[in-house]
C-alpha cells in the first residue's frame, strides 16, 4: 500500500510539473500574434551557443548541420540561411511560433520536443546567427 500511494504522489507531482512548465505557453498564436511576440533573450553568444545546442540536437535531420536543408530527407524544409525563403515570416516572434507551433504540412511543433519558451529563444538566436551578417540583429553583450 506505501508503494501505491508513493505512486500516486509521484505521479502529482509530475503532473503539476508538467503544467508549470505549459502554464505560461499561450494556446497556438495567430501569425499576427506572433509578429508582436519579443523575445526575453538577449540575442549574444551565449544564447547563440544555447540555441546551437539544441538545433544540433533537434534540427539537423531536416535543416541539416549548417542550416541549409541540403539533401534533406523533408523535401520542402527552409534553407535557414536564407531569409527571404521563409514562408512563416522572420520575425522573431514568427521563427518562435514556427518552432512552437509547427509551420505548413512538413514541420511539427516542438514545445513538447524541447525544455521550454526558453530554449525556444535560444535557438531563434541561433538560427538568426545563421542569417547573412548584414542581416542579423546587433549582438548584445552577456549578462
């Protein structure tokens, strides 16, 4: 019986942990919700480094490792290097939802995939940091 009602404690808290960390996840955004959406991690190295992390570990089956999607196993997946080719927009706000929420028939969602809103952010930094350097946000200073 003490294994049992050990169990079920367990089982509490997991749940209560799981919603702690979707709790402040908004249901899917509009694309215009999505534009106004700013990021509270400052694009630096340090975030760049996050997001590389977790872009190596989700990402690179259909982007490839540098972002370009060369011989993809997803036909039509974004060359990340290459702004002008994304169809979701490129707003930080729009790469947050594209990676969140999916975007179009080939990429799925991943808030569930990854540990939070905050490697989120972390990897639309990197993925930014992919961008031709004219292109890309001013890198700030780690905090």
């Amino acid at each position: 019986m003490a294994a049992y009602t050990l169990y079920l404690r367990m089982s509490g808290i997991i749940a209560l942990l799981v919603l702690a960390v979707f709790a402040d996840a908004p249901a899917k955004l509009t694309r215009d919700e999505a534009q106004k959406l700013k990021s509270p991690a400052a694009y630096s190295k340090k975030s760049i480094d996050r997001g590389r992390v977790i872009f190596m570990q989700n990402c690179t089956s259909c982007h490839g490792e540098n972002g370009k999607a060369e011989g993809s196993l997803i036909a039509d997946a974004t060359d990340l290097t290459t702004p002008s080719l994304y169809k979701s927009g490129t707003t930080e706000g729009e790469i947050f939802h594209s990676i969140r929420d999916g975007a179009g028939d080939q990429m799925p969602a991943f808030k569930s995939q990854l540990g939070g809103e905050g490697d989120i952010w972390n990897l639309v930094n990197f993925i930014r940091s992919l961008w031709p350097e004219s292109t890309r946000p001013p890198l700030q200073d780690d905090k």
